[in-house]
C-alpha cells in the first residue's frame, strides 16, 4: 500500500464526513420502518433513494463503478453488494443493508443488518457477535495502534463464538472518494499493518459467517455470497480516528430507535 495515498483529515473535513454519515443512518432508519414481510428489496430501495435526496444529497454507490441501485441489500447467504429486486422479505430472512450517500463532496457509509419477523437463534447470536465485533474493532482503532489491532479485535471475538470471519472483502478509508486507502481487514495480527494516525478516516465493516469464511461472486458481477449458503452478517461504521476512543461518525441511534418502536 502506498502509504502517501492516506489523506488525514481536517476538523472542518471530519464535520462534513460526520454530516454525510449521519444522513447514511438516518436513511437506514427509514428503510429500518418498511422491512416486513412482503416488502421487495426494490422497493427500499426506492425508499432510500428518495429519502437521501430530498436530504440534499446524492446516493453513493448509484453507478458507482456501474452498480445499479441505491443500496445494497444483501438477504441471508448473501454477503455484500447484493442488488435490489423484486424479492420479497420472507419470515426468518436476515437482510443486511449498505448504505451510502455523497453530501457537499463528502461520502457518507454505513450498514446494518435486520431480522423479518423471528428469526433463527443461531442466526440472531450471529448478528449479535457481528455487531459487537465491530465495537470492538472500534475501541482498538486509535491513534498510535495499527490496522491489525482492528482486525485482530474482530477476529478473535468472532471466531471464538464458532463463526468465520470473510477474507476477501475489507473496510477501507472513506473521505472525497468512497472507497480510499488504507484497507482495514476484519482480522490481523496486532501490531501489524499501518499506523493509525489522529485525523484518518475509515469504514470498519466486519462481514462475519455462520460457517465456511469463503465465498463467491454471483453471475451478476455484484453479489457476493458464502460458499456453502449459510446466513452472513455485516454492520459497518465510518470512524475518525482519535488519540484515545475514535468518533463514531455515522449512527445506528436513529436505527434502533425505530426498531424498539416496532
């Protein structure tokens, strides 16, 4: 990795980062009231699209290297990058939805992932572990320690729960461009990897399996999936890093909220 490639941020860069973030959780908070039964991918979608641009922002991942939609909505096996469509939620799915958004040139992302109506309790501990991984991967990420202290904090969660962590898909820098340097791996040595600096920006974004870590891309060219069809999770936050505790920039405050009023 070429290390000049790092952008550290300003304060004034972080607030418009932070801005663009908190509409990425306020979006999924709105497409977190429509998830039922019955509702199709496609139509949260539309949801979402609307809601980000009567925001006075744009959609980030919207033809972002050709992708075609808004969000992507990932249902059980599905890992990440799965596109919206005509599937209709079920009982017992497990939806994860990636969220991005582009306001005053500054790219917001985050995900989360929602149960339809109850849900497996192997699959709920999953979910639960994934979300708590990414905590953890947070409370490592501060200035001074390195990328795989992050990794190793959500490896070591993961696995000693009996689940997998994905090898082939990372977080990464976000900032101008939604995707920059560094690459922030779900799992690592401590220790290892780039230094983590006040003033970088990154998404930390655990894809967590219930059984075999590999996975597969789809004729689609997006969609990757596990290899042996067992549920994925995946939760992601943008985080500033900090000298002491990172700044959680995007939220799942509003998220939540709408699901313990469902």
């Amino acid at each position: 990795i070429n290390l000049n490639m790092i952008y550290l941020k300003t304060p004034e860069e972080i607030a418009l980062l932070r801005a663009s973030n908190q509409l990425v959780g306020k979006t999924l908070a709105e497409v977190a009231k429509h998830i039922r039964v019955g509702v199709t991918t496609l139509e949260l979608d539309k949801i979402a699209e609307d809601f980000i641009r009567s925001n006075g922002a744009v959609p980030g991942f919207l033809d972002y290297g050709g992708f075609p939609n808004t969000l992507c909505i990932s249902v059980n096996d599905q890992v990440v990058h799965g596109i919206p469509s005509n599937y209709a939620l079920k009982e017992g799915d497990i939806v994860s939805v990636d969220c991005g958004t582009l306001l005053n040139g500054y790219y917001g992302d985050s995900a989360y992932t929602f149960c339809v109506g109850e849900v497996d309790e192997k699959v709920k501990k999953l979910l639960k572990i994934t979300k708590e991984s990414l905590s953890l991967g947070i409370d490592s990420a501060q200035h001074g320690n390195r990328i795989g202290d992050i990794g190793y904090a959500i490896q070591k969660h993961c696995q000693a729960a009996g689940f997998s962590v994905v090898r082939k898909l990372v977080g990464h820098g976000v900032g101008r461009n939604l995707h920059e340097d560094p690459e922030v791996p779900n799992f690592g040595k401590r220790g290892q990897g780039v230094l983590l600096k006040e003033g970088m920006v990154i998404a930390i974004e655990p894809m967590i399996n219930m059984g075999n870590r590999d996975v597969v891309q789809e004729k689609d060219g997006w969609t990757i999936r596990t290899i042996d069809r067992k549920p994925s999770a995946h939760f992601e936050h943008t985080i500033a890093i900090r000298k002491g505790k990172a700044e959680i920039l995007s939220t799942f405050d509003y998220i939540e909220e709408v699901l313990n009023n469902k």
